[in-house]
C-alpha cells in the first residue's frame, strides 16, 4: 500500500481497468490482498529473540554479609560476553570497580567476572551488556548490597531493568532487512511471472532490494561489533564480538549472502543469487526468536515465514510498478490472476507459521497484561483501521480516485510501520513460573538440607532469597532413559506457625526454584514429591537462617572423634520411609574408623552453618550440594557427635552415639 502515497490517481485507473477481470479473480485478489495486511503486520516474525537476565550472584536487589569475589548472570538463552562492556560496577559514590574478563558457562547461559576490586559495606550498581542469539545487544542494571548496607533494596527475581542496547538503530535496520528480502526475493518471483506474460524487464527493483538488505545486515553486524551503538561499531569495531559469539558468525554470515546476491543480480546469475537468499534467510531463521524456544522448528516456522511473505509481498509490489509503467492491460490482468492464486497459499502459510511462532512468544491471555502484548495490541487496533480504510478505498475505486482515503490510510500505515519498529526491540513476556534452563547459582553463603519423601531423596539448598529443591527417585540398570516425570510443592511456615505456600518452577530433571523470603531461625520446608513409577510423599526439612559457617567447628569436631578409642554406634537406614521401619543395628566402632567413613573426613564440607538446638547443643550443618548430599550433627560438651541425620539420594540414616564414660547418647 505505500505506492498509493506516490500515485494517488492510479487507484481510479485501477478501479476502472479492472473492471474487465474475471469476477472470481477479483474475489480471489480481494481476499489475499485482506488477510496479506492482516498477515504480515499482525506477524511477530519481527519481535526478535532477547535474552533475559534471570539471576545474578550477588542476588538482583539482594545483600551479601561479606564482598564477592566473582559475579555471577544468568540468562535463559545463550548469551556472547561484550568485552569490557559485559559488566561494570560502580560504587554509591560513582567509582568503578575493576572486574575481569567474562568466562561462559552452562552453554553459555552464565557468565562470570572475577571481582578484582575492592567492596567496602555499601550499595553497588552493576551495568551490564551481552549479545543475544539474534545478534541484539541487551543491556541493564541493577543493585546489590555489601554488608548491613541493605536499606532501600527490594527483593526482585526478575532481571532489573534491560532493553535492547541501540533499539532505534535495531528496529530502522530490521526493517530495511525485510523490505529487501521482498524487494528481492519476490522480486525475482514477480519478474517470472510478467515475463511468463509477454511482459519484459523494467528498472531492477531486485538489485535496489540486494543493496538494502547488504546495507542493513552489515549495519546489524556493526551493532554487535560496537556493543549496541552504531557509531562504535563503524570507527571501532570489536572484532571477537563477530568472530567468537554465535550472533556474530551469522550477522557476518548474512552480510557475506547479501553481497554474493548482489553481485549475482548484476551479472544476472539468478540460481546464485537464489542460493545467497536461502543461506540468508536461514541465518535469520537461527537467530529469530522462536529458535530460543525450539531450536528445530523455530528455524522451519521463521525460514517458511520469512520465504512466503517476501515473495507474497515483493511479486506484487512488481507487478504494481509493472502497471504504473505500462498500464493495466490484458497481460497484466492475466498475470494478476496468476498472482492471486500463488498469493493464496503463499499467505496461509504465513499466517499459520505466524500464528505458531506467536504462540511460542507469548499466551493471549498476556496480550494486555505485558508491555510486549500492549504494544501489540495497539498494533492489532492499527491493523483493523487499515484493513477498513482498504475496503473502503476498494469500492470507491468503481466511482473515483479514493484520494482522501488513501491518505488517511497511508497516515494509518505510518503509524503501523512505528509501532512495528518499537514492537521489534520490546521483551516478549515470559511467563513468571516458565522453567529454567539449570538452577540458578546460589546467592552469598548457603547450606544444603535433606530428606526422604518414600522413595524419593530430597536435597533443598537454601541461600539468600531463594530454595532449589533437586529430587531424586531411585535408578536401575534396566531403565532405558529418564521416563520419570517428577512434581513437587512447597509450603514454607516460620517459627510461629504462618505458613504460605510457595510456587515453584522447573530448573531442570527434578530440579525446583522457589523465591523465600528467609525469616529468623528456624524456617520448615514442607515438601509434596512424587515421580512417576515411585513412591512419593510428604517430608519436612528445617532450615536454620541466617546461615553462619563454621570450619573451625567441623574440623574440632573430626579431631575429637579420632581421639575416641571405642563407642557405640546405632544406626537405621532407609531407602522406603513410607515402609516399616528397620530396627537399628548396634555396632562397636573406633573413632578413626567411623571418620575415615564420612563424607567430612578431612575436615571440610561444601557448606558449612551451626545453630544451637532447642536442648542447648551445638548443631552443625554439612551440605554437599553436588552430591545432593546433606548431614546434620548433634554435638556434646567434647566436640563429640551425639546425633548423626545423612540424607543422601537413595537413603536416609539415622546414627546415635554411646560413648564409654556416658557423656551422653541420642535416639
């Protein structure tokens, strides 16, 4: 519709040339030419991938007792560190912080910066920027606290604040991008289809549009290349930014495809200059969005989409020009008719490869609840206005030249392109119990706990802000695969009694995530576990916060007992805890020989806390998170174990302790 700005008088010539068309042709070009508004404007190929910060260690808004030595971000896609930009952080009073270079991990969904500075007590601001799949640089910021210097932070498990790093750069470049894949592509398309006509060749639009989308895909490599600013990216590229980082390879790779379709249209090689549009097209296919949600289908949903539109809306665009140069003659009739039956199909697949993809990006239910689904909406309103101003247009065009129509609609249009160029950089919503790609990290000092819901082993490691459960349901040598399906809840309640429960959401196999606000002492998880094929149940753990750790406590208490020459253990295992209960076995061990057996032998654990108990005794907790393994000992006066509870994945046991001169014994 954007010729009509240029050629207002053509709509009367048309209205009356077309009257000699076949009635169900016109039919057929009066619905393609509807649902192709609707299709391609509605579609959400645009809104690209961007990748949001989930995590952060120190914690998003969150206090750490004592400085970090490294920081920790964790976003739900892959992510390409930006140099020296990828994480800065800065003090209250606005002096950097040194930080080291960005190491990937989780298949480059985390990345950590060693901390190199100094962290006094106080509020920090941490800025940081990465490349996301599609080649956007996504930046933000948000605060952590050193110290007892929490005042004014919030808990917040979202990613602060972020967009795209030069979004209006971005939105200009992508599309021009578009523009001249259709320009080219259905170009190509539209010139088959006048010359099968007996209409020859005009002005090359199909080079204009090459030169477009080389244009605009070296501008998008450029972006990554200066860390979101144009500008950078032209007088100091970064040359790792394209060479080390998915987003960067493609952006080169597409720029490489524009060039080689130029020059083939120049030297009018069409099967390559065809071949230079595939490799391009499936670049954009790897990088768009709905590849971060499925790394097959989403290249196959945006490559047909891309495809389809760009011939839809680029072969008629050439066979408009074809009649503004040479008029509306039978031939050209012939060859709109031609057009309307491959415009068909062509815009049924993009509307069912749009409509799959933005159910990938967001559910309708968001559509007024998110900025992505505003904007979006205001689009759809947009679109409504447009396609009515069309119709109203078309059956003015039998009388006279609709021109005050055609202004308003191409005002209309304008107002469509400006919201489309915005809704290409604003963050699809993700759901706010979507699964995690792998738990997060865990946020300043932490302690893991355990139990046994029957069958299933629970560990729950606590830190600031937050719980990661990890279940785990026995395994034999003849299963096949992980067929289990595992499912938990949460309720959380204080030592006065208020409970509440808390939603969980999946971070992996048996993995849970849950924010928790910590209270004072002692805090009991109760947890619901089941998995498919095993027992599962009710178990509660407690949670002692804060977390205090003690080294020296572990390492008193591993002398004591190597000093004791002879005592008497009681022990009760259980893999079954909804089974009957086996009596416990008596055995007469020596102390060396009962330490050379534990896990804390050496005298180091992963994670260490200690309490004191309801009876006075020092209470030490062990957690091995790695191993999914957690122990709580009960002390005597002597740094002895009174009282031994080991979780571990397929068992839980229960030890007491008789020592000779009877210092004491637990059950």
């Amino acid at each position: 519709m954007a010729w009509y700005v240029r050629h207002p008088d053509l709509l009367g010539n048309l209205g009356n040339r077309m009257r000699g068309v076949r009635a169900g042709t016109g039919t057929r070009l009066a619905v393609v030419l509807f649902l192709a508004v609707t299709g391609m404007l509605t579609s959400p190929t645009s809104a690209q991938a961007h990748a949001v910060l989930l995590f952060a260690s120190p914690a998003i808004e969150g206090a750490v007792p004592t400085a970090p030595d490294s920081l920790s971000l964790v976003f739900d896609e892959p992510v390409q560190a930006s140099g020296a930009r990828t994480a800065r952080i800065t003090s209250a009073a606005g002096k950097p912080v040194e930080v080291g270079s960005a190491t990937r991990g989780e298949g480059g969904r985390q990345l950590t910066l060693p901390v190199r500075g100094s962290l006094g007590p106080g509020v920090y601001t941490v800025e940081w920027q990465v490349a996301a799949q599609d080649g956007d640089v996504m930046g933000g910021s948000y605060r952590f606290a050193v110290g007892s210097a929490a005042a004014g932070l919030s808990a917040d498990s979202t990613g602060g604040q972020q967009q795209v790093s030069g979004a209006g750069a971005t939105a200009v470049l992508r599309w021009v991008l578009f523009a001249g894949f259709a320009l080219t592509l259905g170009g190509l398309a539209g010139e088959q289809l006048a010359a099968r006509h007996g209409m020859g060749a005009l002005r090359p639009w199909a080079r204009t549009g090459a030169a477009g989308g080389l244009l605009a895909s070296l501008g998008l490599a450029m972006l990554i290349a200066g860390g979101g600013s144009l500008t950078e990216g032209l007088l100091a590229p970064s040359g790792s930014a394209l060479s080390s980082g998915r987003a960067g390879v493609l952006a080169v790779t597409e720029t490489a495809a524009w060039l080689g379709v130029l020059v083939a249209l120049a030297r009018r090689w069409r099967p390559l200059a065809l071949a230079g549009l595939a490799v391009a097209v499936v670049a954009e296919g790897l990088r768009a969005h709905p590849a971060g949600a499925s790394a097959l289908w989403g290249p196959v949903l945006t490559c047909v989409h891309l495809g389809a539109a760009a011939v839809w809306v680029g072969a008629l665009v050439h066979l408009v020009w074809v009649g503004i140069a040479r008029g509306w003659d039978d031939r050209l009739r012939a060859a709109l008719g031609e057009y309307a039956r491959l415009a068909l199909a062509l815009v049924i697949a993009v509307l069912l490869t749009g409509t799959i993809s933005g159910l990938l990006l967001m559910s309708p239910s968001e559509l007024l609840d998110t900025p992505f689904g505003k904007v979006l909406a205001a689009k759809l309103v947009l679109i409504a206005v447009v396609c009515a101003l069309a119709m109203a247009a078309r059956r003015q065009m039998a009388r006279t030249a609709p021109r005050s129509l055609v202004r308003v609609e191409a005002s209309a249009l304008a107002a469509v392109l400006a919201v489309t160029a915005w809704l290409s950089v604003t963050q699809p919503p993700r759901g706010a119990r979507a699964a995690l790609p792998f738990a997060p990290p865990a946020t300043g000092d932490a302690i893991t706990v355990g139990g046994r819901a029957d069958q299933i082993g629970i560990a729950a490691t606590a830190s600031a802000g937050q719980v990661v459960l990890r279940l785990t349901a026995p395994t034999t040598d003849l299963e096949r695969g992980d067929s289990r399906t595992y499912k938990a809840s949460l309720r959380v309640a204080d030592e006065a009694g208020r409970a509440r429960t808390v939603p969980l959401r999946g971070c992996g196999d048996g993995c849970f995530y849950a924010p928790v606000a910590w209270k004072s002492g002692a805090n009991l998880l109760t947890v619901r576990a089941t998995a498919r094929g095993w027992g599962g149940g009710k178990e509660t753990l407690r949670v002692m916060w804060p977390v205090q750790p003690d080294t020296v406590q572990l390492a008193r208490t591993v002398k004591a007992m190597r000093e004791v020459k002879t005592f008497t253990l009681h022990e009760q295992v259980a893999s079954d805890t909804a089974g009957t209960a086996i009596a416990p076995t008596g055995l007469q061990l020596s102390g060396d020989h009962f330490v050379d057996s534990e896990p804390y032998a050496q005298g180091k654990a992963t994670q260490t806390s200690r309490f004191t108990d309801t009876e006075g005794h020092t209470v030490l907790a062990l957690g091995y998170p790695g191993e999914r393994l957690a122990l709580e000992l009960t002390l005597d006066d002597h740094d002895r174990v009174l009282r031994e509870t080991l979780a571990a994945p397929n068992h839980l046991i229960h030890r007491s302790f008789t020592y000779a001169e009877g210092t004491g014994a637990g059950t």
